[in-house]
C-alpha cells in the first residue's frame, strides 16, 4: 500500500490540516479505514488519535483510493470539532463486532 499526498492545507480556525490523498493498493482487496489512518499517522509523525479519515472512494474493479482526512492539532480539539459519526468510523472495531 502506497499512499500519495495531493494536497494539504492547514485550517487556522479549526486548528487542523486537511489533507487528500491517493491511495495505491495494488494486488490487494480495497483498503481499511483504520489502516490508512495509521499509515497516515505514521508518514506525518502525528499521533493516531488526532488523525481522522473523512472519505475514502474506490472505483469498482480500480486498485486506487481517493480520500480525505484531518490531522487535529490535538485530540481534545478533535473530539471538539469532528462529528460522532467521522468519529465512530475512524474507531477499531471491538471483539464482539469483530465476531459479526
């Protein structure tokens, strides 16, 4: 999995970086959510927990995703700002959810 950053600009007033991205996940299936997001966090050396994937697209039968994500200043600042839904997604999924 290859990740390509194709834009990024930074959000004074909500004290984040909003980024798009390029995913390249060839010969694998599409990617998960919670993996880009520790990728994503590993490539900008920002803790995981202020890193939040917004989108991710994939066209039927392409090897290529396009997303979106924020990286918060601080995780206080992205409890405060992102929506509970942008949250939950960006969880793991627990054992019992895992077994469903």
């Amino acid at each position: 999995m290859k990740i390509e950053i194709s834009r990024q600009t930074r959000n004074e007033l909500l004290k984040r970086d909003e980024l798009a991205f390029i995913v390249d996940h060839q010969g694998n299936g599409t990617i998960s959510r919670i993996r880009v997001r520790e990728k994503l966090a590993n490539m900008l050396n920002a803790d995981i927990e202020r890193v939040y994937v917004k989108t991710l697209v994939t066209k039927t039968g392409s090897t290529t995703t396009i997303g979106e994500a924020n990286i918060y200043d601080s995780a206080e600042q992205a409890k405060y700002v992102e929506p509970e839904y942008i949250m939950l997604r960006n969880a793991p999924k627990s054992e019992e959810e895992k077994k469903e």
